[in-house]
C-alpha cells in the first residue's frame, strides 16, 4: 500500500487506468458495431422512434439511432462492466485473478477465494449451482479458505452463509458466504468505506484517463454508429426521410411500406 497514490489506497493507479481505458473500449466497440442489421434484428418499433425523435430528440434522427444503438449494446457493456469490477477486484493488494481456478480472484495467500457477479439477476438455477459446485470444491481443497459469492450491486449490505437449491436439495457450507460489494471491499482492504472510497475516486480518474489519452465522450466525438450512416444511405437511395425509411424497413410487408 502506497501512500503516493493519487486515486485510492488500495488499487495501483495505473492498474485503476488501464481498467478504466479497457473499459472505454468496450464501450467505443459497442457502439461502433451497431450495424442497422443488428438493430433492427429484432425490429425497431419504427412508432416509438418516430415518436422518441420528435418529443425526447428534437426532430434529431441521429441522436434517436444513438441511443438505440447505445440500448442495444447493453448487454455487451453489462458483461465489460462485470469484467471491470472483476479487475478491480483483482488489483486489490494482495489479490490476483485467476484463471487458472475456477472462481474469479483470490488473495495472493490462498486464503480467500471469490467469484464475481454484477447483480444477483444475472444468474440462472443452472449457474448459481455451477457456480457453488466450483467454490465447494476450492473450500474442500483449502480447508483454512474462506469462498464468497460476490454481488457488486446488491440489495442490501450484507454477508451471510450462501444457501442454494441443487437438485431440489438446500445446500450449504459454513465457508461459502454471499456477500455485497461494500463489505467484500472492507474484507479485502481492512478500510470500512474502500468501496465509498473507490466511487469517489472513480470521477477523478475518468477525467484523467481522457485527458491523458485525448478521448472525448463516446456521443460527442464525431463517431457515428454505423447503423445511422445505413440508415440515411438507404433513405437517399430509396428517396425517403429517415422516419420513413425506418418504417418501411421495419414493416417492409406491411401495405404500402415496401414501396
């Protein structure tokens, strides 16, 4: 631990910036690969983005495609998001991912094991119980290890003995606990507020790790989805305005709007 750190006590800072950068990325990928195809996959209500375009965009058809673009690529940035938490949990001192286990970090002594969730809602009956199965085979291996589900956005604060459902049978093991960000975070770095800590470093580090590497915001660059470019290239070819077009190619067996 270093007291020369610029962001928080407990995470290096060029390990903060290059989580932070990776996650930029993910998010410029997202977005750049909203092809009209991929949107439009499951149909765009073309009522709603007429809709959206005049009472929230101001006419403006772009920024409607923006956000639908942004929308539909939440999935894929849910998953980085996960994937950034799990690096920061990792870059905690004194702990490490590991690939080379079947949980997502433990400390650097082998006395903590954790495998990582963004909410609890994102795991099914199938993977809740893959994911006990594999932290009772690491408490069995390292009988003086404690294993943790971790929930990054939980519903309370909170750590208690984790109990499942295998099999139609309640499961539960004294050494695998369920708990919430905030309190892994104390476990962790042995500081209560380490994750208040984190979320107020986090507008610091942001700002420097854009000025540093020159990036703007991702819907103020000047990069367009590539979905909208489509767009307004069929709406030329076709001789349609944007609103049109987006009806015709959603409703193209619809009377009169393939034409």
């Amino acid at each position: 631990m270093s007291d020369n750190r610029k962001y928080v006590s407990f995470i290096a800072d060029e390990k903060l910036l290059a989580a932070i950068e990776r996650l930029y990325n993910r998010y410029q990928k997202a977005f750049s690969e909203a092809s009209l195809k991929k949107l439009n996959k499951n149909i765009i209500d073309p009522f709603k983005f007429q809709f959206d375009t005049e009472f929230i965009h101001g006419g403006n058809a772009e920024a409607t495609m923006d956000s639908e673009a942004f929308r539909q690529s939440d999935k894929s940035i849910a998953n980085a998001i996960g994937e950034f938490q799990q690096e920061l949990l990792g870059a905690i001192d004194g702990f490490e991912e590991s690939p080379d286990l079947p949980c997502d970090i433990r400390k650097k002594d082998n006395s903590i094991f954790a495998e990582v969730k963004n909410k609890h809602n994102t795991m099914n009956v199938r993977s809740t119980a893959g994911v006990y199965e594999e932290l009772t085979g690491l408490a069995k291996a390292y009988p003086k290890a404690m294993c943790y589900l971790v929930v990054i956005v939980a519903k309370h604060s909170m750590e208690k003995v984790w109990s499942v459902t295998v099999n139609e049978m309640k499961q539960e093991h004294p050494r695998i606990h369920e708990i919430s960000a905030d309190k892994f975070y104390a476990l962790a770095t042995g500081k209560e507020n380490a994750l208040l800590e984190l979320t107020q470093a986090l507008p610091m580090a942001i700002s420097d790790f854009m000025k540093a590497k020159g990036k703007k915001p991702i819907g103020q660059q000047g990069a367009k989805a590539s979905a909208y470019q489509e767009l307004c290239q069929l709406a030329e070819k076709d001789g349609n305005n944007l609103t049109s077009q987006m009806y015709k190619l959603a409703l193209p067996e619809y009377m009169g709007f393939g034409k």
